[in-house]
C-alpha cells in the first residue's frame, strides 16, 4: 500500500508551496505522507463533510488527492463539480479507491448487510464520466489491485481498515479493482520552484 500512496501523490507532481486539499481523514496514510515529507500546504476535509458546498475559493487549490475506500461522496455530479472549481488551471485531482467492476455474484449474500459501501461504490467508468463532464480530463487510470493482496494497514481507523479488507476479499471474485486515477483541469503546467518528491 506504501507504494501506491507514492505513486499516488508522485501523480500530483507537487512542488514546494503547493497548495494540496486532502479529501479524508487527517489519520490517512496519504495524509501522514503529505506531512511528514512534502512541504506543502495540506487542507484537510473530511468524507462526512458535504463535498458539494466546500468552503474554499475558486481555484485555490494546485492539487487534490484521496486514498477513501468509500468513494460514494466523491463520485457524484456535485463533489465533481465542486472540487473542479476549487482546482486551479493546470492542478491535478489524484484519487485511489476500490472501484467496482462486475456484479457481486448472488451466492454472496445481501450486500447492504456485508458491504454496504458497496451499493454506492462506482465503476472506474463512472467515475471518469463524472469528472470528464464537471470539465477535467482523465491523465491516467491504473489497476493496483495487486497491492491490495499485500499484508497492510490501510488505516489507523477500523471503519476504514474493515472496508480496505473487504475489498480485498472482493478482489477474489473480480467485483472491485484498486484503481488510481488522475484528472487535470486544463493544460498541465510546470510551475516555478522545485518539485517535491
């Protein structure tokens, strides 16, 4: 999982000074990451909080990142619009989620009762689509479901850690991949100063 939080924030290519909106918990590896060895300025907001009314500037942001196995309030057409707005010509959304990607097989059960995240959870499709009409374009999208088969503790949190484990032994019947998907708002730019890895 550490390496995907790399990979993850290296997507951003963020500079010194960058000013980075964390959407998630502040107890996150991603978050922990972002304070211990990125000098940036890190906001952080967190899931339960209502995505579609952020309380920030347009464009004030040079980047946007997420490691939430809960994607549900990312993955709508106000959180897409809103996030785009408060991203800055040429900044970077980076997003690494659980996304679904075939129907739960019937023999497992009623899945409100066993993953009821599940219900809400989008397609890597999906999401795309959402972010493509709030005016983003997608950079990349990658499959890390490989690290998912790994031993890790995705967080310091138990509602979090628990979803992380279902969605690993949801891996086993091909219902979910752990995807890592980047968008743009605009042209890339370099930026001044150097950047941060």
């Amino acid at each position: 999982m550490t390496h995907a939080i790399d990979r993850l924030l290296d997507d951003l290519h963020l500079m010194r000074g960058s000013r980075v909106l964390h959407v998630g918990l502040d107890t996150t590896p991603t978050a922990e990451r972002l304070r211990d060895d990125r000098d940036v300025e890190v906001t952080h907001f967190t899931p339960a909080s209502d995505l579609s009314a952020l309380p920030h500037d347009d464009g004030c942001f040079d980047a946007i990142v997420s490691e939430s196995p809960d994607l549900h309030g990312l993955a709508s057409e106000p959180a897409a619009t809103e996030l785009t707005r408060v991203l800055g010509t040429g900044g970077l959304i980076a997003l690494l989620a659980p996304t679904v990607e075939s129907e739960l097989p019937e023999r497992l059960a009623p899945v409100d009762e066993l993953w009821p995240w599940l219900t809400t959870a989008p397609s890597l499709r999906d999401l795309q689509r959402l972010y493509l009409e709030a005016g983003l374009r997608v950079v990349s999208a990658v499959d890390e479901s490989g690290l998912l088969r790994e031993q890790h503790e995705a967080s310091k949190t138990s509602l979090l850690a628990e979803t992380w484990r279902d969605a690993k032994e949801l891996l086993k019947f091909g219902v979910v991949q752990l995807t890592r998907v980047s968008f743009a708002k605009g042209r890339p730019h370099l930026g001044d100063g150097a950047r941060k890895s």
